[in-house]
C-alpha cells in the first residue's frame, strides 16, 4: 500500500529526479487523486510522464482540461502514461490513447539514453485480480546513465 512515507520516501527525496504533484480536489476540497508526473527532454524537445497515480481513475477524467494545461505550460509534446488495470474507456475518456508498439507514432520510452522506438513493457504478478500498476512502480523511472 503506498502511504505518505512511500510518497516522500520515493519521490520527495529522490536523488536525481524532481517530481510535479497534482491533486484533484472534490467539491469538499477534499483530495481523490493524486497524480506523479516528470518532465523529460531530448534535444529540446519535452515530454511529461505521468509515472505514478492514486485515487479513483474517474478522477482522471476530471482533470483532463488541467492535464492538458500542464503539458502547454511544460511546453511538452505530450503527455505519456504507462499503466496496467485502469479501465481504457475511462483513460480515453481522459484523452490518452493506447499506443500499440507497432504503431507509426512512437512514443520512447527510454530517455537515458534516448531510444526513438516504441518498447513494450512486460509485468508480472501472481494476482491480477484489482492490480494497477505504473511506470514508477517498477525500475521503469529510474536514473539510466
């Protein structure tokens, strides 16, 4: 279970890495979501990975007109996502679109060295009964050079 020690402990305090936080706030300003995203560049181009995420993916969907804000304000390319056991309509419905690794649009996933190539991402769980995973939960966002 991620807690608040979790959160500081891998992302508040990373050595190498300076994470953006949002919440989504519920009409009570109560916190639903909490989204894990870094910005990431080659040849000044920018990209920002949403790399880890709690909360009701429905909130996602609220904070698509945000989302895509921040990529404008980040002066990104877009937005990426990497994930596991979040419903597809719910994420379209947020705007992002499954990316298959044999598409013509590449998204690289490897920055650290640059690879401009779409690279699937193999998981592994003995239960995938309410799984999710994402791109930080494994070694996938992590230094590299």
């Amino acid at each position: 279970m991620k807690d608040s020690w979790y959160f500081e402990w891998r992302y508040l305090q990373h050595p190498n890495y300076k994470y953006l936080y949002a919440g989504v706030l519920d009409q009570d300003c109560k916190i639903v979501g909490l989204l894990v995203m870094r910005r990431v560049s080659h040849n000044n181009s920018y990209a920002t990975r949403l790399v880890d995420f709690i909360g009701d993916p429905q909130v996602l969907v609220q904070a698509k007109n945000q989302l895509t804000d921040l990529v404008a304000q980040q002066e990104s390319e877009y937005l990426d996502f990497y994930c596991y056991g979040l419903d597809g309509n719910i994420l379209s419905s947020a705007g992002f679109r499954l990316n298959k690794n044999d598409s013509d649009i590449i998204v690289p996933n490897y920055f650290e060295p640059f690879v401009q190539k779409n690279i699937p991402i193999h998981i592994f769980s003995n239960n995938f009964s309410d799984f999710r995973m994402f791109k930080a939960d494994g070694d996938q966002d992590r230094p590299n050079q």
